[in-house]
C-alpha cells in the first residue's frame, strides 16, 4: 500500500521555525503536502482554501494568537488535528490546547518535537 498523502499547514510568524518543521517533517514523510503561513489571519484563509489534516500552530503571532485561530479552525474543520508549538510553556497555554484536542509541544522546534507532533496527528482517536 502507497504512503498516505497528507496536507501539513505549518503556522508560525518566523520563518525560521517554519523551515525547521518543514525539514524535519520532509524528512520522514516526502510525501506529504506542505503548506505555510505566518499569521493566524492567514491560516485561516489557507485552510478556507485547501483541506488541511494537519497544522502545527505557533501561540504568539502579530495579529492573533495561534490558540484563537486553532479554535476557529477547528470550529469550522473539526477532523483538523493541530500541534501547538510554542516558547510560551504556562500552564495556562498547555491547558487552552488540550482543551481544544491539540497537543502541546514546546518550542525550540527539534527533530525530537515534531516527532512528538507526528505522533499525535497519526494516532488514532
């Protein structure tokens, strides 16, 4: 049976990050579909756009944090599943994503974190 083809938004104001998550992601799974954007605004309007299963989400962005615009992501697309990355590692930051379905992962953005970011887009619900 062939790789399963998924999409992948990766959400995060720098660039930087954006391109570690890519690599590392690309890395194990070159097939997937990757998708960027670098503001909350502007992962909303990807996701209006394409289907999306996956999203790695960044909290603090210009604009609108990475939390609010994961909850209206997954109010509109609630198959999504959604790792929020983030430096921002209170508690109250870790119980807003699990209140949504999504994991947190704390940021520096490593092979080790987005394995854990993996990890909870393929587990089965």
């Amino acid at each position: 049976m062939p790789p399963s083809i998924k999409t992948l938004l990766i959400v995060d104001d720098s660039r930087v990050s954006r391109m570690l998550i890519r690599a590392f992601v690309l890395a194990s799974r070159p097939q997937w579909i990757i998708i960027e954007a670098a503001s909350g605004a502007e992962a909303l309007e990807v996701v209006g756009e394409n289907r999306v299963d996956f999203c790695t989400m960044d909290i603090n962005m210009p604009g609108m944090l990475g939390t609010d615009a994961a909850e209206q992501m997954i109010s509109r697309h609630p198959k999504i599943r959604i790792a929020i990355f983030s430096g921002n590692i209170q508690d109250c930051q870790q119980s807003r994503a699990a209140a949504l379905g999504a994991v947190f992962v704390a940021k520096p953005v490593t092979a080790k974190s987005v394995a854990q970011a993996l990890e909870h887009f393929e587990s089965i619900e």
